[in-house]
C-alpha cells in the first residue's frame, strides 16, 4: 500500500541531517522526532498527518527529526596541506543588517526566527577564518551561538566551481580532542549561486550536556561533499578549523528554583526545576511528578509570556514542543525572538496535555490469530500479511479524536517467553510508519518471517490520548 503522501515530504523537508552517528536514537529522542515532524504537518495540513520510521540501521526517520547514516565512511580523497588559515577574531561584533556579505544566509534564514532574529539585530560574532586546502575552500561569515549551541555561516568553493557543503560538522576541544557538540542533533541548509559559483550554508550544532559555557580554544573538524539531496555523500577534502568561544555566561540569565515551580493540567503536576534565557532561545527544564498516574508524551500549545519594559511578549516553540528523556523529565525550549534574556515577567501556559495511562503503555498482539490484547484506545484492530521474502506486515487501525500525535511503538518487542527481538527493515519500504486523520489512523510496522510465542508485546512511545485543560504557571 501506498503510505507516502504529502506530508511524509514535508517531514523529510524538515528533518534534521544526522551523519556519523553509531548509535539509534533513544526512545525519547524518537517520540521527540516524531512530534517535530508532527508540527510541521499541522501547519501545512489539518486533515491528515503521516510519518515514516526506520528502525536499527535503518537509513530515513520522515517524521522530524534524524537522518542516520553508517558509520565509519572513510574518504575517498586524501587529506591536502592547509595552504591559507586566517585565525578569526576573538572578540564578538555586530554585524549591521545591511551588511551586503549576509544577504545568502537572510534567504537562508527564511522562516527560521531563531537565526533570522539574530541577523535582523545585527547580533552575530563575525569571523574572519578562510581555510583552503587542494583547491576546496571554506569561509565563516559568522556564528550564532549562545551556551547551548552554535551556528556557523559559511561559504564554500570547489576547484571546478560545482556545489559543495559542509558534513559531520564538530565542535571539539583544540587541546584534548574531547567532543563538543552532538552528532546527533545538528542541523543545516544550504543554497547555490550559480553567478558566483558559490555555495552558502549553515550549520548549527548543539553541544553535548556538560561541555557548555566553556570559553576555550576548540577546532572545527567537517568535510566538504557535493551539494544537493541525498546521504552517504562522498567525501571530497577534509578540514580542520581553529576557532575561540569566548563563554556567552554574560548575555544570558538563569533562574534556578530552590522549590520547583508547579503547572498542573490534566491532572497530573508537572515541577520546572531551571530556566535558561539566552538571545536565541528559553530552554525550561521539568519533570514529570513520580505520582503522575499518566504518560507525558507532549503539551498542547505550550507558550511562554514575557512582559518587558510593559511590552508583553508570547514565544513560540523552537522545534519539537518538548524534548522528552529516560527519567520522566524534559526539556522545551521557545525561540526567543527579540533576544530579551532579563524579563520583568515570565510565565509557562499549556491548553492541555497529550499523555496516557501508564498501566496503557503497552500494545499486546497475537500475530498468529490476528487479535488485539491489549490497547492504548478504542477501535483497535489488526492484520498480518506477507509483506517481502522473509518480512511480515502489521497493519493496525485504530480510531482517535485528535491528530495531535500518531500511534508510535518502540522498534523492540518481547514475545510470549520474555525473548526481546527487534523490528526489521530488511525490504524496500519496510519502515515503521502511519497515517491519520480526525476519525482513524493506520500504522504499520514490519517483523522477520518466523514463528514467534505468543502474544508480542510492544511499548508505546506515542500516542494521540489528548486532554484539554487551559493551565498557567508563574516563573517570575
């Protein structure tokens, strides 16, 4: 059956490029990818939404958020001599908007208030790093950081002018090698100017938990390779790239609660220990009360109010709503988009919560009889086919209220005898994935053809359970 419509194109338009990766994605980063894409279908399209998974190994995650690829692709062309380093300068400064050498980048920027902002106010650390080696050469133009992550804008040239980017971009420390910045969570886009044979770009890495706030000398390590879609890209040249972070610890302000502050909805409590306000974004830190009889899977609508100098000031999410980890906790954070890091006022608002009933969470089938066991909701069904030589389709249908979330199952499932096995991608297509509308949604997911105990158990990373419940919460 056909599953990619519209919306999985949009998804994989908005997901982020992961590269050098030699791990899967955690269970909450994968709920997490999954609402990121979510939100993008809601915008573009209220009637139906549809994401596609690749379990372990797989190559595509079209609902949001990562682009796995092996790791351990070695280049195929040979480090050169570094030629031409100019050294940046170390001390930020503002960048005018009208500033001719920024215009690639506002195109770039386009839609994306969390850069864009940044530039419109001239608030940007320009650089003067130019590195060519074997006829390919990188320029930074720029960076847009704050202690949690950093945006570098670039340009590139190729010896014979064809497109080329930036991949596996890192951030690591000049003096150990330590690594800086996640090879999980980056992002980036680039554009071509066929006049200048130029290709413009940027790439925003995040740091790894524990390496922020760090003023120090650090080394950029990236490789050049061809432009255009697609991954598993060949290398072209590599790079190395001396860089100073100055510590971003005075443009930024951090609210730390001795007594959690407290956002009931839904009837379940929801206790924010920190809140960090830097000139990009606002990142709240929570966690999910241990009584808490639900699931917390995504708020519905979170905002965050802001009053300065009485102007009042609502901030909308950066990426995914919020960003779930393994200790019923998270994280959400909201582009800030005038760049105020010292408010008057501040306060978190929520109109519901997207969670389920923790004895809910998990999903029991028998493949063999075709029969539902357990489930999260009503109107659950499902059919099992041959799907390719040796792979086996679940098709479930389920019906819903709200298209908020979609059906989501973790790509590990235990059979009848407690053996844990794993999903399969080993054909064409076979990508856990689902579709949905207001009244019903579809999943499918894919298991190795071979006589299992039954029933298979399967854990629910989402799931559309909606309760509205317009809440609000004092920070300051």
């Amino acid at each position: 059956m056909e599953k990619y419509r519209k919306e999985e194109r949009l998804l994989i338009e908005d997901a982020e490029s992961v590269r050098n990766s030699n791990r899967m994605p955690s269970a909450a980063e994968r709920s997490a990818a999954i609402r990121r894409g979510m939100q993008r279908v809601n915008s573009e399209s209220r009637r139906r939404k549809s994401f596609a998974y690749g379990g372990a190994g797989a190559v595509v995650l079209a609902a949001g958020a990562l682009f796995l690829t092996n790791p351990g692709i070695m280049p195929n062309g040979e480090e050169g001599e570094v030629t031409s380093v100019q050294e940046p300068k170390s001390v930020p400064q503002a960048a005018a908007p009208q500033d001719v050498s920024l215009e690639p980048f506002r195109k770039l920027f386009s839609g994306n208030d969390m850069l864009s902002g940044p530039l419109n106010r001239g608030d940007i650390e320009r650089t003067n790093l130019i590195v060519e080696q074997n006829g390919y050469t990188v320029k930074i133009h720029g960076l847009i950081r704050d202690s949690r992550s950093v945006t570098l804008m670039y340009e590139t040239g190729a010896p014979n002018g064809e497109e080329v980017e930036l991949n596996e971009s890192a951030l690591l420390n000049a003096a150990t090698g330590e690594m800086l910045t996640s090879s999980i969570r980056q992002f980036g886009s680039t554009s071509y100017d066929k006049a200048s044979r130029t290709t413009y770009g940027y790439v925003t890495m995040v740091f790894e938990k524990g390496t922020e706030n760090r003023s120090e000398d650090v080394k950029l390590r990236a490789y050049a390779a061809a432009g255009g879609s697609g991954i598993n890209k060949e290398r072209l040249q590599n790079f190395e790239l001396p860089m100073h972070l100055a510590s971003t610890e005075a443009s930024e302000e951090e609210l730390v609660f001795d007594k959690p502050k407290t956002l009931t909805a839904g009837g379940q409590e929801y206790l924010i220990h920190r809140v960090l306000l830097t000139p990009l974004a606002v990142y709240l830190e929570f966690e999910e009360d241990a009584a808490n009889t639900d699931k917390l899977f995504d708020f519905i609508d979170p905002r965050l109010v802001m009053e300065k100098d009485e102007k009042r000031l609502k901030m909308g999410l950066r990426g995914t709503s919020v960003s779930l980890n393994e200790n019923a906790g998270g994280e959400i954070s909201f582009v800030n988009k005038e760049g105020i890091v010292r408010p008057d006022s501040l306060s978190f608002q929520v109109k519901g919560i997207n969670a389920l009933s923790k004895q809910k969470l998990y999903f029991v089938i028998d493949t063999e009889q075709e029969k539902v066991l357990q489930a999260p909701g009503e109107g659950f069904t499902v059919q099992v086919r041959d799907f390719a030589k040796g792979v086996r389709e679940i098709k479930t249908e389920y019906k819903i209220s709200h298209v908020h979330n979609l059906l989501l199952l973790d790509e590990t499932f235990v059979d009848g005898q407690g053996i844990e096995h794993a999903m399969t991608n080993a054909a064409p297509n076979a990508t856990q994935g689902g579709e949905g509308s207001t009244e019903e949604g579809t999943h499918w997911s894919y298991i190795e053809d071979k006589k299992y105990p039954q029933p298979l158990t399967f854990k629910i990373l989402a799931y559309p359970a909606v309760e509205m419940d317009e809440q609000e919460v004092q920070l300051k």
